[in-house]
C-alpha cells in the first residue's frame, strides 16, 4: 500500500499520508515521500493550491513514527534537519498549502499542519504536541511554529502540559482558520482551494512571500519587501489584467504572469 496518494483535480492538488491503520504517523520514509511529493508539485504549473490531508480514519497525522526514535541517530542536528525538511519545503513553497484536519494531529503532525498556510479542522478533531510527555520536546519546529501562531504564552501551556486541544479551543488560540463537521470539511476546504486558485498565481507568490517575511525582518524591511512585491504585481501582465477587468467590469484571466 502507498504511502502516499496524490489526486489532481483542475488546479488542486489533493496530498493524502495513507497509512490508516498506523493512524497516519509518519516514518522516515513517508517524510521523504512527502518532501519530494511536494517538491515536484512546486514545479507543476497546472497546480494553484495544494491540500494535505491524511487518509480516513482517526487521524489527520498522529505524529511521527515513535518506534523510529531508538533505531534512529538522534545526536546529529543536520541528519534530524534533513530527515524533517518537509516542513522548511512545505513553508517555503510559492503555492499555498491547506491542511485539512480531521482526527488527531499531534507532534509531528501539528509541526507539518503548521508549516502550512491554512489549517481548516472537522469539529472532531484534537490537537496538540505531547512530546513532554515522553521526556522530550517538539524538534521539527513545534516550539517556533506554535509560538509564532499564538504567542508565547499559549505555546508554553500547550507544550508544557502536553495536553491534546479541542478544535474550538484551536481556532480560538489562532491555530486554526475555520472548523466544519466531518461531513462538510472536504467541500468547505475545496471551496476554499478553489477561491483561492482563481486568484492571480503571480500576486499570491508574493503576497505569500511578503506574509511569510514577519517572522525574520523587522517592520522596515518588511515594508520595503511589501512594495517591492506590490510593485511586481502592479507591473505584471496580471496585475494590468486584473485592473483593466475590474474597470470593464468583467472576470480577469490570470495568466500567473
């Protein structure tokens, strides 16, 4: 069986993590999988908005493979670095990235879904980073991640405790962006792909680049990176097309140029 499944449909890209029946942790192997999934999504141009989503069951992603950790070299921080850098991919892709929660998501999982731009949640789900409870602490960007999101003080209870979160409590700390039922979560999260992909794929890069530069410039830079990406837009072909449709009143055909 496959670790991973991956659907196209129009300008979504649909990632599954299908490992059901290990409620969808992850090993080294699907990690790489999913680097390299994502990777070569980056480069397809008939691709807008990815999702990722784990496969149907209790989980979205429980974590990493736990077994894993006493085979495992854990006393190299450039081995764990490559081992994990699907997160850095996933963050630092042009196109935007949905995570689409369902079930558990906790440890590693919480640490990928944050690497995402957008975390859309069933009313079921349950979030967390437990890793204290093992004696450790949260090592594929856990403690930057969450505290960026919802300040440090969240993060601290959150961590230290190591306590699981309702999907309420989630979107309240700012974790997560919308909660639907299990039912409605693929439809409202499609939708919302969709709204997404037809806007200009020029101006999102950007914008994307722009919001992702807060965490590491200072309000100057990051109000100099702002009109240099504005002004790339405003001189694009589909910066001129989305004016000029907006003036005539029409729907602009973005050309992601």
């Amino acid at each position: 069986m496959a670790n991973l499944l991956i659907e196209k449909t129009g300008k979504i890209a649909v990632v599954t993590v299908n490992r059901p029946e290990q409620m969808n942790s992850i090993n080294s192997k699907t990690r790489l999988e999913l680097a390299n999934a994502f990777t070569d999504l980056g480069k397809d141009s008939g691709i807008s908005v990815i999702i990722l989503t784990g496969a149907p069951g209790k989980a979205f992603i429980a974590g990493a493979d736990i077994k894993e950790f006493l085979k495992r070299d854990m006393s190299n921080q450039e081995v764990l670095e490559k081992d994990w850098i699907v997160t850095k991919i996933i963050s630092n892709l042009s196109k935007p990235v949905i995570a689409m929660i369902d079930g558990f998501c906790l440890g590693g999982g919480l640490e990928i879904a944050m690497a995402c731009d957008l975390r859309i949640a069933s009313d079921r789900s349950k979030l967390g980073q437990p890793e204290i409870n093992l004696g450790i602490i949260p090592g594929a960007g856990g403690t930057q991640r969450l505290t960026r999101l919802i300040g440090e003080g969240r993060a601290m209870e959150m961590i230290l405790t190591g306590r699981m979160i309702t999907a309420e409590e989630a979107c309240n700390y700012g974790i997560i962006n919308f909660i639907y039922s299990a039912e409605e979560l693929e439809t409202k999260t499609m939708e919302i792909a969709n709204t997404i992909a037809d806007k200009s794929p020029y101006a999102i890069e950007r914008a994307k680049k722009s919001i992702k530069a807060v965490s590491h410039m200072n309000l100057e830079e990051g109000l100099k990176l702002e009109r240099e990406m504005f002004i790339e837009c405003a001189n694009s072909e589909d910066g001129k097309e989305g004016i000029t449709a907006f003036i005539e009143k029409r729907k602009p055909e973005f050309k992601g140029r």
